[in-house]
C-alpha cells in the first residue's frame, strides 16, 4: 500500500471551504429569518481573503435618508435634492430612493410623490409635476435591491401656489363701474353686471367688458362661458356673448373680452327696471 503524505497546504484549503460554506449557510439562514420578521433595514454577505485562507459572515445596513432641499418651484412642479446615501458598514452606494411628501413637518399621512418623483428614483434629484397646491414637506427613503432604509428627515416647508389670474373688469354700460379682482386663484371666478333701463329710451343693453391677466409663472388656459341674462320682462332680448374659445395664456399675457346681453322694451312700464349678465371665466394650468 502506497503511504499517503500530509500536506499541510491542503488541509488549510479544505478547512477555508467549509467555512465558506458554513458563512453562506448562515448569511442565507440570517436573511430569510430578518425577511420573515419584517425587518429592511440589514443585509448579510461574507468576505474572503485567500491569502490567508479564512473566510467570516459580515452584516451591513442602510442608512436613513438624507434630507432633501428645494431646488425650484415652477407653477406647481416641484425640483428637490439630496445628498446620496451610502451603506452603514462597508460605504457601498444604494441603488435609489422613494419619495413622500406630507402636509406636517412631524406625523401626518405620507402621501407618495408622483411625476418624476414616483417609485423608485435612480438618481440623487428629482422633479414632482401638478403638486396639490399647498404646503409640503418632503422626506426620502434609501433602497438597496430587496432591502429599505428609514424615511430620513423632512424638508423644510415647501409652499405650492395654485396658478393665479387677475380679473378685471374695464367698464359696463349703462352704469360705470370698475372692479378689479386682481389676482384670484385658478379655477371658475363669475362676473356679473346688474343694470338699469335707461327712462327715456325703448331699447338698451347692458356690457361687461374685462380683461384677465395671467400672473404665474407657467402658461394657463382661460376659458369664457355666458350665464346668460336676466330680463324680468316679456320683451325679446338677445345674448351678445360670442364664444372665443380656449385662450392659452403665457405668463404674463392677457385676453380681452367684450359681451352682454340687448333688449328692447314694449311698454313704459318696463322702463326702469334692473336686469344684469354674468359670465364665467376659468383659468386652468
């Protein structure tokens, strides 16, 4: 029988093998436990070093995110940034980041960012378009593959202002009367002017003439609608709103409009009386 030699060499190799082994065994065994009790916030792996021919377990961990800031505000698109995040342990870069926002720097309800700001954002900016107008406060959250970190702390106060438009009304006929509602909030804003029979005459008409301004800094459409008038009398009258159609307004633009309603009285008795026109004007982003 031929004697076999020991090798020193060799044990050392088959012993750094096993410990291999045994370290992925327990890094899978510390995964799947950490998995099953909910935690996201560790990840296990293990390192080698062949030289020495050892082998051992190692755990690292995500970081909270770091707090965002405000780069821009335009109309109601919102640009944040923040610093990139790194792992606790062993400085690897996470892979990216979720987004909420909330209406409370401390507790509330997180409400997830959309736009360029939805899911999972691979970069260390990003930007939300058509933000709820009011204020915000941002917070994010570092991912690395199947693991998350802790929401980090919130952004200061983020204002976000509704587009605004400025009514004003130039003139009317026959009364004189000048209001400016400059400016109001986008949405559906009415003007109405009442008037009042001329005595002396059989036929009359009463005219709002206005213009709206956009005063933001991002485009709006404005659109004009006739409520119609109100004669309270029998005479036939007629509405003198022409439909312009949507009107795209650039910051900073304006539109102007002319309308009302006519009539023509039938009897004396009619002279004197009170009737108006509304119109409804809606600005939208």
């Amino acid at each position: 029988m031929r004697a076999r030699h020991f090798n020193p060499v060799d044990r050392l190799r088959r012993q750094a093998r096993r410990v291999r082994r045994y370290a992925g065994a327990a890094g899978l065994l510390v995964g799947l436990v950490a998995f099953g009790m909910g935690v996201a916030h560790a990840y296990w792996g293990y390192t080698d070093s062949s030289n020495a021919h050892t082998a051992k377990a190692a755990a690292d961990s995500l970081p909270a995110g770091n707090q965002p800031s405000l780069v821009s505000i335009n109309g109601e698109d919102v640009t944040i940034s923040w610093t990139a995040d790194t792992t606790v342990t062993g400085g690897q870069p996470v892979a990216g980041y979720t987004i909420n926002r909330y209406r409370t720097p401390i507790g509330g309800t997180a409400t997830a960012a959309t736009g360029g700001c939805s899911g999972t954002v691979f970069a260390v900016a990003c930007t939300e378009q058509n933000v709820t107008p009011g204020s915000w406060y941002y917070a994010i959250t570092p991912v690395l593959d199947d693991w998350t970190g802790a929401e980090g702390s919130r952004s200061t106060v983020i204002p976000v202002v509704a587009p605004t438009m400025g009514i004003l009304i130039n003139s009317t006929t026959p009364t004189a009367t000048v209001v400016n509602t400059d400016p109001v909030n986008g949405g559906t804003h009415t003007v109405t002017n009442t008037c009042t029979t001329i005595q002396s005459s059989m036929t009359d008409s009463c005219r709002v003439d206005f213009s709206v301004r956009n005063n933001d800094s991002m485009s709006i459409t404005v659109t004009v609608v006739s409520n119609g008038g109100s004669p309270t009398f029998a005479s036939p009258w007629s509405d003198n709103f022409t439909n312009p159609g949507p009107q795209v307004l650039a910051p900073g633009a304006s539109f102007d409009y002319t309308g009302g309603i006519a009539w023509s009285t039938l009897s004396n008795a009619d002279l004197g009386s009170t009737h108006s026109v509304t119109y409804s004007i809606t600005a939208t982003a």
